[in-house]
C-alpha cells in the first residue's frame, strides 16, 4: 500500500490516490507509518515535484499535512518554494499562513529559501500573507537582504528593496548581521559590481555607506584589504570612492551616522590661498598615486624583463655593432721598427674596436651598465627581501631605469656606428624633420614625465620619514618640561 501511494505521489496521479482512499479511507491518517514515509509525508513529495491537483486532493482530505515537517524540519512550502512552484504555493497559504514562518533545521524560513533561489513570484506571494517575515533573522543576524547578496540573486533584491519602499521599511536596508556587515558589505567582500552599483543608487544605501562593521571597516576598507587585486576590484573602489565612500582610517566616520556630532566642525573657506594650494596637491596626488603593491603583482614579470636584458647585453658582446672580425688581416710592408703602423687586429675581434673610436668604448661601458643593472634587479627580487619594504621598492625602481635609459642610450650610439651616414644627413621624409630625432625626444619626454612621477612619490615618502625622525628625536632629546612646585607653611596657630 505505502509503495502505491509512493508512486502515485510521484507521478501526480489523482485517481491513483482515490482508489486507494477507496481500499483504505485511512491511509493518509497513518501514513507515517507506511513505507517509503518515514522522513516526509505524500504532501512533500507533491510539493517537491510541482503537482498542483494533487496538492489539492491531499489537502481537501488532510489539511494538517500543510504544517507537517519532514527530518529536516522542513514544511511542505519550504520545498515549493524552493523549487518555485507558484501555484502550489498559493494553495498551501490558502490552507496555513503559519508555516511562512516555520523554521527548518538550519534556521530558515520558506522566505528565505525562495530567495536564495530567486524564485521572485515566490517572495511575493510570500510577503503578500505574512509582512513580517522579512524581519526574520538566521543564527548569525542575517536577513534576507543578506541572503540576496550572499547568493548573488539581485532580482530577488531588487524585489525586496521595491517591496521595503513600498512599505516604509527602508532601516532595513542598513541591517547588519551578527559581524556588523550590511548588504552593502557582503557585496563589497563578494566583488558584486552591478549589486554595489544598484545598491549606491538608493538613496538610503548611499547616505549610510561609510558605516563600519565589528572590525571597523567601511565597504571601502573590505575592498581595499581584498587579497585578489584584479582590475574587478579596482573597477569597485573607483565605484565605491565616487560615491563618497571613505575608509575607516582617512574618514574617521561615525558608525552610527544617524546621531550627527553635537558640535560639527565648522567648513574652511576654500578662499584662502593655503586652501586653493592643498586641493590642488590632493588633486594632484590623486592622479599619480598608485596602489602600494603594484611591485609586488609585477614581480614576476620584473624578473623575466630584467633576465632578457642582461641576455641581451650578453649577446652585444658576441656580437658587436659592426661584426667580428672573421680572419686576421694580412700585414702590410712596413719600415722595420715602426710600430704605428703595425696592425694588432686579430681574428674575432670586433671590427669597431680601434684606439680612436670612443663610440665603440662608450657603447661599450653603457652595455655593462644594462648587464649590471639588470643582474642587481634580479639579485633585488630573488633574495627574499620584502618587496612592500620602501628601501627595497625604490633601489627596485632605481636599478629598473638605469637599465632602460642605458638601453635607450646604446642603441642611439649603436645607429651612429652602423649608420654613420643616416645619423648626419639628417634624414628627413616627404620634408619632415629628422624622424630619429624626433622619436628620440619623445621618448625622452616620456621617461623624463614617468621620472619625475616617481620623483615626486620619493620626495613625499622622504618628507614623511624626516618628519617622523625629527620628531621622534625632538621627542627623546628634546627639553623636558618643569613643574613649578609651590610650598606653602601652613600655620596651625592662625599666628602671624
């Protein structure tokens, strides 16, 4: 008998089920049990598999199955809601509102299960019978705002936050779980960008986005301290920043932002010169300031760069402008004892090399400079120094563009000795100007703009250890400061 009714539920089949109410008019009263029923009743299973008709006949004969709960303390509903079957859902409400709230093993309602699905016609009906069932929070103060998030169901989101305008519920989209977190928060942790973007577009959101969790973080600082700097995150801070969402440490907001100070700060006229000239260093440092462990994302990249130019100032060894020579050059009749003109060229060595050709020389020291700089940045990179040391970072830096300078500067005087003539004719095209001389200065333009970029980076970074050392000296060295200790005698007598 239980594994008749097992297949009728499974297959839907209402008369399957008359005919057997008809041999047994008390089989759903004992079907617990039967087998196959030990762990749910017939309604879950229907409930499970969408059959609308025979949710119907189950509850016109048995009603309390509605609010009967499965091993798992689950409700018929939790799975049509589950599995977003509307109507069925619609006709266990018809039978039992109560269940909306019923929790199963893990703490969750049919409401939230719906929206970790994002089964969104579900929410609705939902909500519809029972408001207050988006109060309802899990074990660790999540609402169902949070589950929208953590699942990544922004249409299932978006309902609710149409439905919280609707209702004048708007705190809760600033609810906060157990660790302090918002939606806003959890989106930020999950690299969410349209559900921040949507978010950062209601106004409520927006106003109280620079609040802090329990660790005292803004949506900000859970972005910035994200181990996975990919060009997502730094696409979400800029989001974030254009919002006006600061850091915990830079904006020294309130948590609560509701309570405003008793005595706020007074605006500074931006009349002012010294005003005038900070905004536009900040405007400034804005653009040119970079994230901290751009060096560290690099750093293999950096190593292969460097060991392909110390391979190549290797290679202009072995083969120097000019070539080699092939053969030693037979020697010419010459007065004996004349030794200016006695020639002292050998086979393999560069044709090039001459006592009065300082190209040759100066090309040469500027190709151990590139080998020595390039073998130091690698030596820099592969000892196993903290690359965020500032020491470490900027001789980096250092050894990185004496290596493309030196590059830059010996192939200018590789091109003078191969092609002497080209270099002094000032080559022009179609009436141009000189077109090497004019690449040439660019690109010095641009390494001279990058040099000072870096530039103005070190002088900031120097400023702020000098001031932090003459502090620290003025702190441990400098005059400490006197009490004036006054006594008075105390006469007891009241004498004179």
């Amino acid at each position: 008998m239980g594994r008749r009714l097992y297949e009728a539920c499974l297959s839907g089949s209402v008369l399957a089920l008359d005919l057997l109410i008809e041999e047994d008019q008390f089989i759903l009263d004992r079907v617990g049990s039967l087998t196959g029923f030990f762990n749910e009743t017939p309604l879950h299973l229907v409930a499970l598999r969408g059959h609308l008709d025979f949710t119907k006949a189950i509850l016109t004969r048995k009603p309390t199955l509605a609010s009967e709960l499965d091993s798992l303390r689950r409700s018929p509903l939790h799975l049509a809601s589950t599995e977003g079957h509307v109507k069925v859902v619609q006709e266990l409400l018809r039978v039992n509102i109560d269940v909306c709230i019923a929790r199963d093993q893990d703490g969750r309602i049919p409401l939230h299960l719906a929206a970790m699905k994002g089964r969104v016609e579900i929410i609705w009906e939902l909500l519809k019978v029972k408001p207050n069932s988006i109060h309802e929070k899990l074990s660790r103060g999540e609402i169902v705002l949070h589950l929208c998030v953590k699942y990544n169901r922004l249409e299932a989101l978006k309902t609710l936050v149409q439905y919280v305008h609707s209702n004048g519920m708007e705190s809760l989209l600033n609810s906060r779980n157990d660790d302090g977190n918002t939606i806003l928060h959890l989106a930020a942790a999950l690299k969410q960008m349209d559900t921040i973007e949507y978010l950062l577009g209601i106004t409520s959101v927006k106003n109280h986005a620079s609040v802090k969790n329990q660790n005292g973080s803004t949506a900000l600082d859970v972005v910035e301290h994200c181990p996975d700097r990919d060009l997502k995150t730094m696409e979400i801070r800029e989001l974030l920043l254009q919002a006006g969402v600061r850091t915990s440490i830079r904006g020294g907001l309130d948590p609560n932002p509701k309570s405003p100070p008793v005595n706020p700060p007074r605006p500074q006229r931006c009349g002012k010169p010294g005003a005038i000239l900070k905004g536009c260093i900040r405007s400034f440092w804005k653009y040119i300031k970079v994230d901290r462990d751009w060096l560290q994302q690099v750093r293999g990249h950096l190593i292969t760069s460097a060991t392909l130019t110390a391979t190549m100032a290797y290679q202009s060894i072995l083969s120097p402008p000019g070539g080699l020579l092939t053969q030693s050059p037979s020697p010419s009749p010459s007065p004996p004892g004349d030794l200016l003109t006695e020639s002292h060229d050998e086979a393999g060595q560069a044709i090039l090399d001459s006592g009065t050709n300082n190209g040759y020389k100066a090309y040469m020291v500027i190709n151990s400079i590139v080998l020595v700089a390039s073998l130091s940045t690698i030596m820099l990179t592969m000892t196993g120094l903290p690359i965020r040391n500032k020491f470490v970072t900027w001789l980096s830096i250092f050894t990185v563009y004496v290596t493309i300078g030196c590059l830059a500067a010996g192939y200018v005087i590789a091109f003078i000795l191969v092609n002497p003539d080209v270099w002094y004719s000032r080559w022009t095209v179609l009436g141009s100007p000189d077109v090497v001389v004019i690449l040439l200065l660019g690109w010095l333009g641009l390494l001279a703009f990058v040099m000072v970029l870096h530039l103005c980076r070190f002088l900031v970074w120097l400023t702020k250890k000098v001031v932090k050392l003459v502090k620290a000296c003025h702190r441990c060295c400098g005059p400490r400061p006197t009490r004036n200790i006054i006594t008075t005698e105390v006469n007891p007598a009241g004498r004179p």
